[in-house]
C-alpha cells in the first residue's frame, strides 16, 4: 500500500530542516537526560514494595478490566487517592493514567464555550492539545511575564457575567527549567477571581519537604484551582493526579473525555505509584539532588558558562544553542565522551532558542557534573 505523499512530504521537510525525531536504542550513558531525578525507578525498595502491597490485599491481578467508571476503580485507587490528597493537601484527588491524558481530559472539558484560556507560550504540549479540543477561546501570554497576561486579558476578555477566565502555567517549566512568580500570579488571579491551573509535573519530587511541589513549598496550595502533578518523572513511576475540590472531581469524573473513554490503571501501577510516595517520606536523594543542583549552579560561574544557560534552580538546566545542526553537534561531542546530554532542537522549542538540556539527579557525582561541563566549555565559546 502506498504511503501517503502528503505525510511523506512532512516528515522529509523535517530531515531537511535536521529535526527529524527518531527512536534510539538506550545507550549506558551517565544520565543528564532522564527524568528520574531521584533514582526511583530503579529502587528496589519501590519494586518490591508494591508486589508485597499486592500479596498482602490478595490483588492478583494483571490488568484494571476496565474504565474505572464500569468495572477498573480496584480498591487501590480510592487509597491512593486518599493518600495523595492528604500529601498534596488537597480536598480531593484524581488518578489519571498519564500526565498527557490528565491535561488534555481536563483542558478539554473545564473551560466552557465562551470562558477564556489564558496560557504561558511555553506551556506543555499536552495542555495545548487540550485547549484545542476545548470550546473556549485561548490566548499566549509572553513567558512567565504577568504584565503581558493583563494586557492580553484586557485586549481579549469580553464583558460578560459568566465568562470564566482560566490561566494555566508551570512551576517548573520542561524545556527551560525556570519557574514563574506564582505568588504574584496567585495574588493576581484572586483579585479578579480568575481560576489558576498549575502544571507541577517537574517540581514534584524536587521541591519543598519530601518533594510535596512548589506550591506546597510556597504554602499556596489552596490557593489555585487546580494542580496537575505527574508520576512519572520524580516519582519513577506512570500516571498523574488532579489535586482540587471535591467538586472539580465529581465534575472530572462526568465529563472528562480521556478519564472516562480508558482503561484504568492496573493495580500495580498504583501500587508503584503508593510506594513511591512512601519512599519520598524517608529518602534522602531530594537532599542529594538539591546539592547537586547548587553544585551545578556554582560550576557554571566558575566555569562561566552563566550567561550561556537560562537562569535556573530546578534539576533541568539548558545552555542556548542556536540553529539545530549546531545543537546536534555538540550533544554529539558530548555523546561520544560517555555523557547522556540531550539536544533539544526546535520546531520543539522556538528556532534560534534550539538548547542543550541537562537534567541533573540525585545519583550524579560531583566529579561527573564538573567533567560535563568542563567538555560543554570547550565547545561553546564563552
Ligand atoms: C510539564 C509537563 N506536563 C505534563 C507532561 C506529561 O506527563 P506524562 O509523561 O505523565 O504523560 C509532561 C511530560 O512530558 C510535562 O513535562
């Protein structure tokens, strides 16, 4: 059967702009890449704990058997929920099977026609596609900028007594590290009574006691609409939960799309998820992982490479660039001296701001995070 020329001619566009994404083998490299900040996958405390935690409820099963709104809501869920809503210090919890499927379900079916998204230009990809499959209206703000967003409010708000507004961003954003000024965001969308949506996907695990995210760690929890925390970054695991009101999970449960239409998790995976957090409350990587973020950062000033990197204090820290060949090249370079950097080439990040992303980890040494950057030094002039 012939592949259709409309596709190919997209995907050799993409070759000849040096972009085309392909599937690589693994290689043992040291890790500047993963987003197991902490190790988690790999512990066997976690791995084990979750097949006891099956033994002992007598839960042999591989699979969910189904939505968990037929025959898939296994007595794990309703404990792991509980658990997480009381480590999140949220009123309630909803598990859903990936961070993808929690942001799309829930872009595409809490805005109403006629509410308004406001987001962050760099936002994640999967709450983009959920503001697509929305009928509200969205709008960009200018990154991590809340002047911008007022002026984009007031060009694009309409007065009308129903119209809700909904402004999203992340604490940690993916492709730069850097985090916004939540507490002036927060401050800002209570005056107006405007609902804000925190994406804490790479800040769980990293900030605040026992990785609660930095919301938790500001002590403003309570004080957004919702949060969207992921597993399968710190956590080491799969999934992700919506933290909110009771309300919003009772509204989630009936109308969102992609919690509904699936398969439930299997109860292995929420048993991983529980042993995760256990884990969280007794390890003492994220105090690792922290030393070797300020480690990092005083690198990269003896090193002077600081003002090549976008200012940073979380595990992903990304020195600009430009051009995707050139962003390649030095990835390779660093590759082939034993170190898995990855190149981060646009149309996934705008053209001129192509990076290389290093996420930095708990189990890095000291002598690593120097070596890297002692080679990144070489090949960008400084
Ligand atoms: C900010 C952000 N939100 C959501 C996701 C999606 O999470 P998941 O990998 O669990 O689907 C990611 C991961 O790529 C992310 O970086």
């Amino acid at each position: 059967m012939l592949f259709p020329e409309k596709l190919h001619k997209k995907f050799k566009n993409r070759e000849k702009s040096n972009a085309l994404r392909k599937l690589s083998e693994q290689k043992i490299l040291i890790d500047f890449s993963s987003n197991d900040y902490l190790g988690f996958t790999s512990s066997k405390t976690i791995f084990d704990g979750a097949h006891q935690l099956l033994i002992k409820k007598t839960i042999q099963k591989n699979g969910a058997t189904g939505s968990r709104l037929l025959s898939g809501n296994h007595k794990l869920y309703v404990e792991a929920e509980k658990m997480l809503a009381d480590f999140h210090n949220s009123e309630e919890a909803l598990i859903f099977n990936s961070g993808y499927d929690a942001n799309v379900g829930f872009f595409s079916s809490v805005p109403q026609r006629g509410d308004i998204i406001f987001y962050d230009e760099l936002i994640h990809a999967s709450i983009r596609d959920g503001m697509q499959m929305s009928n509200a209206k969205s709008y960009k703000f200018k990154h991590n900028d809340i002047e911008d967003l007022k002026f984009q409010i007031e060009r694009n708000q309409k007065e009308r007594s129903d119209q809700e507004i909904y402004i999203v961003t992340e604490s940690v954003f993916s492709m730069d590290g850097d985090c916004p000024d939540l507490k002036s965001l927060i401050a800002f969308c209570q005056k107006y009574n405007y609902h804000l949506i925190v994406d804490e996907a790479h800040a769980t695990g990293v900030f605040g006691d026992y990785g609660v995210g930095l919301l938790q760690k500001l002590e403003v929890e309570n004080q957004v609409f919702a949060r969207i925390n992921t597993f399968g970054k710190a956590l080491g695991c799969h999934g992700a939960v919506v933290l909110g009101s009771k309300d919003l999970k009772t509204y989630l449960v009936n109308f969102c799309r992609s919690f509904i239409y699936t398969t439930g998790l299997p109860p292995h995976s929420i048993a991983t998820i529980q042993m995760a957090y256990e884990e969280l409350q007794r390890t003492p990587e994220i105090e690792k992982l922290i030393e070797n973020i300020t480690f990092f950062t005083q690198e990269l000033e003896s090193k002077h490479l600081t003002s090549r990197f976008i200012k940073s204090n979380s595990a992903i820290h990304c020195c600009i660039i430009s051009g995707n060949e050139n962003v390649k090249k030095v990835a390779n370079e660093i590759q082939k001296k034993g170190f898995d950097v990855k190149p981060i080439l646009s149309p996934t990040v705008p053209q001129g701001k192509e990076r290389l992303r290093f996420c930095l980890h708990s189990y890095n040494s000291k002598e690593e995070i120097s070596e890297v950057l002692e080679l990144l030094a070489t090949f960008v002039s400084i």
